[in-house]
C-alpha cells in the first residue's frame, strides 16, 4: 500500500483497501495538467506500480472537472526545443500508466480536454458522469494533438470519428461519448465517484497477475493472428503455474468464491 504519509502539491492519493483513488487537486484551476502534476502524477503511478497491496486504481478530478487540459499560463515563449522536451516529458507519463500492472479507471465528470482526454484515454477503461464532456482542445490554440491521442483515440473511436474530432476541436457530450465506444459506462454526476470505485473493487478480485497481462496483451492492439496466439501461449503457460490459478480451479469444483494472493 502506499505510504499514507506520501504527500503531493497537485494530486491527492486515496487508498481504500486494494484500490487506491488518485485525485487531481486543483479544482481552481479545472484540475489544468501543469508540470509539476504531469510529474506527481507519473511518480504517483511509479509508486502505485510496485505496491502489491494496490490491484485497481481510480483517477478523478477534485470539483467539478476531470481535467481542462494543459496549463495554457505556462506555455508562453516556448522554443521548439523546449516545447519537444516537454512533451517527451508528458510522454513519460502516459507510458507509465500503460506500463503498470493495475488496470486504471478514469471517472470523469464536467471536461475532459486536450491533455485531461489524452489522461483519460491513456486509462484502461472510462466511467463518465452524464454531464461529462470530451474534446481535443490543442487544436483550439493552435497546438497539435498530444498525450498519444493520435494513436489512443482512433483505437477507441475509429479514424473517421477521431479524425473529426482532431480537426474541428468539437466537444462530444457523454451520450454520444458512450455510443461511439469513447467511454465504458455513464452514470449520474452524484454516483460517480461511488460507481467508479465499486467497478475497481469488481476489478480488483481478480488475479492480480492476469490483470498484468491483460494490459500487457491489449498494449500490442492489433496484432496479426500468429503473434497474437503465440503471445498467449506464453503468458497462458505463466499463468498455469500460479497459485492463483489453483485456487481458482479448487474454488470452482468447490463451488465458492475465489481468493486470489498475486501468487
């Protein structure tokens, strides 16, 4: 479990049991990705990765906002040098929540723009409250898309939805979010935080090996037949030699509810 003395300036950590809820902390600022949480926030995954304790974690935004995207205030005389070394930056936080065993549920409420739909898109599944609204809104200052939007968007939407979204900056509200396959589940703004939770609760019941490689094998979407199936191969042998999975085996011959270790 995570040192409950950790303490962050931008994000707040939140453990509840096997789930532990990571908070962006400035809601007087639409919760807006500055560097320093960019930071906190890829260092708050690093250490959520190596805890054995934590299996699901929950990302939301404090207030009434999951995120409106990059801090505009902090992007004046940007060199071209110093604009690719800050996006590298923002990099390594995507690859980090890809990267770390736990699956990640984004809960949005109010915007989720620019950076904040790249955060949530960089989650491994989405819950948004009914009142949530999505859009690319680097194109509305003149920026290019970010975050890895350009490859984890079309994956969720197709290329001709999220090129349409790419080019005009358009907000999709969370109705149309949920038929095009952006968001997982949309519940009422007052149940958001209470659905999100219970769902990583669900999550977290599971082997925490196989959630691990759940992620791992759904990193490399799409993939030809003969790689996917060797893939599985390899991960279904590991599997096999797990107590995990004898306890699930027993627990199902004996008809009662797993409980799984991470071993």
């Amino acid at each position: 479990m995570p040192n409950q003395g950790t303490k962050f300036d931008t994000i707040r950590l939140d453990p509840r049991g096997a789930v532990c809820g990571v908070w962006l902390a400035l809601p007087q600022k639409l919760n807006a990705l500055d560097l320093r949480m960019r930071e906190e926030l890829r260092r708050a995954m690093e250490i959520l990765g190596e805890s054995e304790e934590v299996r699901a974690i929950v990302l939301m935004g404090e207030g009434e906002n999951f995120c409106a995207g990059g801090d505009i205030r902090s992007m004046e005389g940007i060199e071209p040098g110093a604009g690719r070394r800050r996006v590298r930056r923002v990099g390594r936080l995507v690859r980090k929540m890809r990267e770390i065993p736990q699956p990640i549920i984004a809960a949005v409420d109010g915007v989720a723009t620019g950076a904040g739909l790249g955060l949530a898109l960089a989650s491994d599944l989405i819950i948004a409250s009914n009142r949530a609204r999505f859009a690319v809104g680097q194109t509305r200052i003149g920026l290019a898309p970010d975050m890895a939007l350009t490859r984890t968007l079309p994956l969720r939407i197709g290329w001709s939805r999220a090129m349409e979204m790419m080019l005009t900056g358009k907000f999709v509200d969370a109705q149309t979010a949920l038929e095009w396959g952006l968001i997982n589940r949309m519940v009422v703004s007052e149940n958001l935080a209470e659905e999100a939770f219970a769902w990583a609760e669900q999550i977290a019941q599971a082997p925490p090996l196989v959630l691990s490689m759940i992620k791992e094998a759904m990193e490399r979407f799409p993939m030809e037949l003969t790689e996917a199936l060797d893939m599985e191969a390899a991960l279904q042998a590991i599997a096999f030699s797990t107590e995990d999975f004898q306890e699930g085996r027993k627990a199902f011959l004996e008809k009662r509810k797993p409980v799984f270790k991470g071993r």
